[in-house]
C-alpha cells in the first residue's frame, strides 16, 4: 500500500473511532451516574454495571444532546436507579438520546421527561412507585 493510502486509511480510523464516541462505565470508570453525565458528549455511551444496590440519585440527571444511557446486561432487573423518594424524577432526556435496561423507582414526579428536539429512545425499562 502506498504512503498516501496509508495515511488516508490512519486518518478514516481515527475518524471513526471519535465518531463512535466513548464508552463510560459506571462505576468502573466513573463513581457514579453524575460523574459520567458530567464528561458525556454528543455519541457517547454510559453503561450501567449490573448492581445488587441501587444507583442513588440525589439529583436530577439531564442526559446531554446525543448520549445513551444503558444498563450493561440488558435486563432491566440488573440495573436500578432510585430517587429515595426526594428527587422529582430520574432523567429528564434532550433529543437523540436513549435510555435502556433500567429499572426507575422512588421518585417523586416523574421517571423520564423528554425536552429539546429530535429523536428521543426509551427501551426496556421499567418504572416503579413513581
């Protein structure tokens, strides 16, 4: 191959991989939910360890433009996230965002609320005395 394609093919792997976005475990990576929320940009993914305890908010959580949140095994019996009956609701969703494999509960309002435009994806979730 020669030193043009080369470098043509170095800079199209670059590119996809910044395109792909990052992957932000918690709590492997980030302690919790929050910390990884803080760092997340537009086609990033926060996957969510499977946890015999709850992933305590203390907060609302706003989901950047663009960012999925998922539990990591798929079932949303492994991954829950509890309000402590003081937060208003858990994730409030700005477009192109999706949350999935979660179980919500003990939140005071509301489990997920959707603002801003474009497509918004909430799949295999559950919510619980909210």
């Amino acid at each position: 191959m020669g030193a043009k394609k080369l470098m043509m093919a170095a800079v199209a792997a670059v590119a996809g991989n910044v395109l792909a976005g990052n992957t932000l475990n918690v709590p492997s990576n980030y302690a919790t939910i929050a910390d990884a929320v803080a760092v997340a940009g537009d086609g990033d993914e926060i996957v969510l360890a499977a946890s015999d305890t709850p992933y305590a908010l203390t907060a609302n959580l706003v989901i950047p433009k663009g960012v999925t949140v998922r539990g990591e095994t798929g079932d949303f019996n492994d991954v829950v996230v509890s309000g402590g009956g003081t937060v208003s609701g858990a994730v409030v969703i700005n477009g192109n965002c999706a949350v999935s494999n979660i179980t919500f509960t003990s939140f005071k309002t509301y489990g997920i609320r959707e603002t801003g435009s474009g497509a918004r994806y909430v799949e295999n979730c559950r919510f619980t005395k909210i």
